[in-house]
C-alpha cells in the first residue's frame, strides 16, 4: 500500500501521481480493501449456507432422534390440518413398528410427509390384513383417520373449557 498511496505533512493522503486521494483516512483505505477481498467469499457461503437449508426443509432429519423429532415437529406445523393427522399417525405407527432405534432413524431420514404417510398407509393395511388388534373398527385408512381427527376436535374442546375450580386457584392477582 505505502507503494500507491502516500502521506504528506498535512496528513492528506496522495496517490502516486501526488494527487489528493479520496481517502481521508487510511483506515478507510483499509476497510475498503478487506471488504473488496472477503465480499465475494461471504456471498459465497451464505448463498451455499441458504441453499443448503432449503433444500432439506421438506424432509425429516434422521441423525438422531432429538433432531428427528424436530423435524417432524416443523415439518407438521407446515401441513394443513387434515394432513397433519395423517402424518402424525404415520409418524407413529412407524415409531411404533419398527422397534430398533437406528432402523427407525434410516427409515425416515430424508422422507418428506407424503412419502411418510404412504408408508403409513401401507403399515396400516398389513396390521389390518394380519388381524392386529384395535384396526378391526375401522374400515379404511380415511375412515381412522377420520376418526383420529374428531377425537382430536374433541380433545380442544375439552381443553379450551376452563373449570370453575380452577378460577378460585388462580394465583395471578390483578393489579
């Protein structure tokens, strides 16, 4: 840098030619040549990063359970409600099935919600077909799943009454 630019006793800074540069300040000067090397770096990994993270939004993480697990709970916020039933029955019935952790973990690792629910659909036809106890009141996939859905429906509703009792235990105070 002491090559191209120069300073003079009244502390202005001059290019090579001896003419005033439009720095004031070296520091500037300085600034401005870091960001010049380490901007196309940056943008270049976070567009990486970016593209990275979008790419397995819609698919759950089978690394390990804790992060499955949060997968699943993000990727059921995003469906609409019917489908979340489904894919939480799915979700389950597989959890349910399948007994060893990490065959579990590879067999949902990188599954989106349709493809879980198709899976579902089949479990439920094989537990259906071998006589597996408490499928034999329903009449299809849609039919239970009809039927998770209502007893859902009236869970809220259970939850959304307040007690009385609990009015009179209510230790919050209006100030």
């Amino acid at each position: 840098m002491t090559d191209y630019f120069t300073l003079f006793g009244d502390s202005t800074l001059y290019n090579h030619n001896r003419n005033p540069c439009k720095y004031h300040d070296m520091s500037l000067l300085k600034l401005e040549v870091i960001l010049m090397k380490k901007l196309p770096i940056l943008l270049f990994i976070l567009c990486c990063a970016s593209l990275t993270a979008c790419s397995k939004g819609q698919q759950i993480n089978g690394h390990n359970t804790r992060t499955a697990f949060r997968s699943v709970k993000a990727l059921k916020n995003r469906l609409s409600p019917d489908a979340r039933i489904e894919f939480e029955v799915s979700f389950w019935m597989l959890r349910d099935s399948i007994k060893s952790e990490k065959d579990f973990l590879n067999a949902v690792d990188g599954k989106k919600p349709e493809e879980i629910i198709g899976l579902g659909k089949e479990l439920y036809q094989q537990r259906k077909n071998n006589g597996f106890p408490g499928y034999e009141k329903y009449s299809s996939w849609d039919n239970m799943i009809a039927q998770f859905g209502k007893e859902r429906i009236d869970q809220d509703n259970r939850k959304s009454k307040e007690e009385p009792t609990d009015k009179a235990n209510d230790v919050l105070y209006k100030l």
